[in-house]
C-alpha cells in the first residue's frame, strides 16, 4: 500500500495529505481502491487505467472477450461474489481472473487455495463483473450454495408439511426468495413468473411487457417446494394445500419503497407454480409528456 501512495504522490495523482487521508481510510477498513478514488478524484475507469501500467497488469474489455462458461467448476460462488473475482480461463496450470480490486490480495489468496493453482489477475470494471457474474452463477447463487451444505438441503417431500413449514423458515430460503423479490424490484420488473418442470425450475420477469428469463443457479429446482411455501408464509395462504389455486398479498418495504404483491399459487404438472404481480406505489404517475411525442403530436392527440 504505501509503495503505491508514494509513487501516485510521486507522480502527482495524489497530494501528501491526500495520500495521509487514504492510509486513514484503510487502517478504519475501507479498501484501499475505494480509498484512491474517493480521495484522488479520479473515476474507475482512470484509476483502473493507472494501476494496471503502475502493477504491471492486463486490461481486459469483457463485453469482447466474456468468460469461458464452463471455467466456473467447482469454484464456490461465495467466494466469488464476496470478493467480486471473476474467472476467465484456465489452463497450465494458471486460472486468469477479472478484478476491479487489484489491491485487495485476500480474495484472491482464497481463490488460489480452493483452486489449488495459480491466479493471474487482471483488471475490469466493477459493474461488468458483476453483469458476468451474474449471468454465470444466477439470482442467490451464494445462497443456494449455503443450502446445499445446510441439513435443509434433504429437500422435504411435498406430502410432509411441517418438515416443509419449517424448511420454508430457514434463513437461507428466506434470504434467496427476498434476493429475487429485490433483483425485480430493482429491475423494474411488473411481474414473476416462477414455473417448475420436470428437472428445472425456471424464473421469468416482465420487464416492459416483455417476459425475460433469468438466470438462477442449476441446482435451485431442488428447493422448489420450499421457496412455494415460504411465498405462501409471507402472503397468509395454506402451505398444506398444493391441489387447488390460491390467491394472497403482501406488502414489502424496501427503505422508503412500498411494494404491493399479489400472489397466484397454480398446481402444475410438477408442482405448483407462482405468479407475483409487483406494484411499486412509490413510483410516479407519467403523463403524456412523459411519452417522447413532440409537442405538435401531443397537442393533436
């Protein structure tokens, strides 16, 4: 750390009480990128730029050269998604992996002993690793992960209803529908579709009328029955009635946001099926002028 501050002091991107400022923020546990940009003024991108000729590391443009999909493995989406480490490809030995912490040796320390290989780090930006890891491992990826390991993870049956009440209380079941509910919400997303088939289970949002699929983790469609129940829990409905529809409401808070949600339970072939209509009642009505007509149109319509 302090062999950067000097050579950034050196090479006049940052002053000496800057530079004292950033040593502050790092001993109080901020990272020490974060530090850089909040007190040298200088945007992601910049600082990516700069670190990446100061540490003598690649820059890499994700949208032309994404991730191979299957150099995941077995690589826990925890660990991933906690440091913001980004696999990009293996071989001889080498696992390359996209950061925008360079800095932050920890994640990658972690990586190497799960791995059992070496990790060669280059540098991208924070929100298109997110976009890829998101893509990759799915809504609640690290969630799922906890599950699996969890004694939850014998996936009660669906005749056995307080094994499955309990099941649809635990905390990670709680946490993985809340994470779809809020990625919706922060989608813009006016309906969800959660739809169980043979051996998958799929989710869809309406996104401006349009149903989208969304990536969720591959092993998820084992905790179908669980996730039902809990979104009955929250919406006042019959866990132990999976022959007929049901319909409920809940309201969500998320900060000041109030979301009506109305919930559609359908017995399906494979299970029983969610529809959730969300209506943000924080968001504003649009007039016409809202609708990109010129004003001559609007004034003929």
């Amino acid at each position: 750390m302090n062999a950067v501050l000097r050579q950034m002091v050196a090479d006049g991107r940052l002053g000496s009480e800057r530079a004292q400022a950033v040593h502050a923020r790092v001993i109080a546990g901020e990272s020490l990128d974060r530090a850089l940009r909040a007190e040298s003024g200088m945007d992601e991108e910049a600082l990516l730029d700069y670190l990446a000729g100061l540490l003598g590391m690649d820059r890499v443009d994700l949208r032309v050269h994404p991730p191979a999909p299957d150099v995941l493995g077995r690589l826990p989406a925890r660990l991933l998604l906690t440091y913001q480490l980004l696999p990009l490809s293996r071989g001889d030995g080498v696992l390359r992996v996209a950061t925008s912490h360079p800095l932050d040796l920890a994640g990658v320390d972690e990586l190497r002993a799960v791995c059992g290989c070496d990790v060669q780090c280059v540098l991208a930006p924070s929100d298109e690793i997110a976009r890829c890891l998101a893509g990759l491992l799915g809504v609640g990826a690290d969630t799922l992960e906890v599950l699996v390991g969890e004694a939850v993870a014998d996936v009660p049956t669906e005749s056995d209803d307080v094994q499955l009440d309990a099941a649809a209380q635990d905390a990670s079941i709680i946490t993985f529908v809340n994470q779809i509910l809020l990625q919706a919400i922060d989608r813009r997303a006016t309906d969800v579709h959660i739809e169980p088939f043979e051996a998958s289970l799929r989710v869809r949002f309406r996104i401006d009328g349009v149903l989208q699929e969304v990536a969720i983790p591959r092993d998820v469609n084992q905790f179908h029955a669980s996730i039902v129940s809990r979104l009955k829990i929250l919406s006042h409905l019959d866990i132990a009635e999976k022959r007929v529809p049901q319909d409920g409401r809940v309201k969500l808070r998320i900060g000041r946001r109030e979301v009506d949600v109305r919930v559609s339970i359908i017995p399906m072939l494979h299970g029983e099926a969610v529809v959730l209509r969300l209506l943000d009642r924080s968001a504003p009505l649009l007039g016409l002028e809202h609708l990109g007509m010129s004003s001559q149109d609007r004034q003929l319509l």
